[in-house]
C-alpha cells in the first residue's frame, strides 16, 4: 500500500499520538524543527496533541510526516 489515511491526534497524549501514527503509516513529528525529537519528549507532566497537519482523514503517501501542536495537560 503506498497510501495512508491520516488518523485523528488532537486529544491524544504525545505517545499515543505517536503510536497511532505509526500504525496508520505515518510519521509523527513536532512543529518545531528546533525541539527535542518527539520519542525524547521526556519532560515531567502529560503532553496533550492540540493540532495537527494534515488533518485527520487525508490520504498521504505512506511514511508521510504529520505535523502535530502539543501543550502540557492542566489536570
């Protein structure tokens, strides 16, 4: 299959965000290009997926980067 279908993120903590995209056949990346990798993020507190590109249900090709906006979760 050379396709994906982009999964649905925002909601999702980092990790799972992660591993949703992995198994859809995309890979997940931070927006910011400077930012520590995302399999790194090992800073305390639960990060939570507030946006992402492309959204969810677009067909990408397979392994394309879908870029997420992540922010520490308040509760």
């Amino acid at each position: 299959m050379t396709h994906a279908e982009v999964p649905h993120l925002v909601g999702l903590t980092v990790p799972r965000a992660r591993e949703a995209g992995h198994a859809a056949g995309v890979v997940v990346t931070s927006r910011d290009p400077d930012g520590p990798p995302l399999g790194a993020l090992t800073w305390p507190g639960t990060w939570i997926v507030t946006g992402q590109d492309p959204a969810a249900g677009r067909r990408v090709r397979r392994g394309a980067p879908v870029v997420i906006d992540f922010e520490e979760s308040q509760t």
